[in-house]
C-alpha cells in the first residue's frame, strides 16, 4: 500500500517558521518525485514544491520561493517541508504527493498531472 502521511502542520503567526514532515511508504522512494502541495478554502489546489529523491533537484512556485526549502531523509524515508516567513495567504491545507518523475522539468508549469498518490493532508494557519 503506498502511503504518505503530513505530519506538522499548526498554527502559526506571520513571520513564523513550521515544518511540515512527509513519510512515504509502500515504493521504492527514488521512483517519485516528492512534492508538496496546498489548498486554500475556495481556492485551487497549487504546487508549493517539489523534490526529486533521485538526484536531489528541488522545484518552487513563485509565491513561496526565498521562503520555503524542501529537503530528504532517506533513512527515514521523509521528506520536509520548511516554511520561513509565513504569511497569512500561506494558509491552506498542505498536501504531499507522489510526483511522477518522468519530465519532473515540467512541474512548475503543470504540477498537478503528473501526480499518483496524495497524502491527507495537514492543516497550517497563519494569523496576524
């Protein structure tokens, strides 16, 4: 059974810091791309980041570029999601994803199709 499960997610104030944490299991971790993802109320879900496990690569959107870092733990088999700088506007429900890695060049232009499995989800909120 392929699995990820967000962990980290809270409340936060802006300016503050929070990782999110993304454990995957049930493949081969160098087979996907690891990316992040969120969803604001209302709103469509958008790519935040992406990393490839194979060769360490990392991708961002423009709203959270300079702010947030993606990173690995292969040992533990997770991949993070480091948010610097948060804003209100960062507030959404911020999902991890199995990203195919098959032209992972193209993430930051169409970075929702090339996903296969989604996580649950975790709630991060940024007040004032």
């Amino acid at each position: 059974e392929v699995q990820l499960v967000e962990s980290g997610g809270g409340a936060v104030r802006t300016g503050g810091s929070l990782r999110l944490s993304c454990v995957v299991s049930g493949f081969t971790f160098d087979d996907y791309a690891i990316g992040w993802y969120r969803q604001a109320p209302g709103k469509e879900r958008e790519g935040v980041s992406c990393l490839s496990t194979s060769d360490g690569s990392t991708y961002y959107s423009g709203s959270v570029k300079g702010r947030f870092t993606t990173s690995r733990d292969y040992a533990k088999n997770t991949v993070y999601l480091q948010m610097n700088k948060v804003r209100p506007e960062d507030t959404a429900v911020y999902y991890c994803a199995a990203v195919r890695p098959t032209m992972l060049g193209l993430w930051v232009i169409s970075p929702l199709v090339m996903v296969d499995y989604w996580g649950q989800g975790t709630q991060v909120t940024v007040s004032s």
